[in-house]
C-alpha cells in the first residue's frame, strides 16, 4: 500500500493583497482616483492582524503640523520614489500611481 504525501499547505505571507479586488469592492477603480475603500482596508485588517492601514487623506484643507498632513506629506514622498521607479506609470496620466496621488493631493 502506498502512502501519499502529506498535503502542504502554503504558509500566508502577511501583508499580501490577494482577494483584493475592484469588482469585490475593496479597489477603487482607476476612474474613481484608484486606492483602497473603508471596505478594502477593513478586509486587510481582518486578514493582517496588528495593522495600521489607514483610508487616504482627501480632505482639501488638513491642519499643518497634524496627522493626516504628516501622513499625506509621507505617501507624497513614498509615492514620488515609486514615479521615479516607473517612469511608464509616471507618464501616463491614468495609471493607478498617478491617480492615487490626485486623489491624495499630492
């Protein structure tokens, strides 16, 4: 009689975005300015316990000094690295990159 393999199970990588989708909600469609919904982030959350991911800063006036401008002020210094990165997405108007940071007013 000949004994199987023990099934392997894949070990999740924390962090990752898979089951993240437009279509589930959890995308904003590049049209719509690209990024995470409340609904998307709160999937991460569940799915990474111990995160801080955080919906993006889309107000038009933020308190300088105050959180969301510190945060908004991090993802506009993260996010022009990534222009620098790819400049295919950089030069295309709507690529998620460049929409993500419109919607952030970057």
């Amino acid at each position: 009689m000949a004994t199987k393999h023990p099934t392997k199970r894949k070990k999740k990588r924390k962090g990752t975005m898979k089951g993240h989708t437009i279509g589930g909600g959890h995308k904003r469609p590049t049209k719509a300015g690209a990024g995470m919904t409340k609904k998307g982030v709160a999937k991460y959350r569940r799915d990474n316990p111990g995160s801080k991911l955080q919906t993006a800063v889309t107000k038009k006036k933020v308190k300088p000094g105050s959180k969301d401008a510190k945060r908004r002020k991090s993802f506009c210094a993260r996010s022009a690295g990534q222009m620098k990165k790819f400049p295919k997405a950089a030069r295309n108007p709507n690529s998620r990159l460049r929409q993500a940071r419109r919607r952030w007013r970057c």
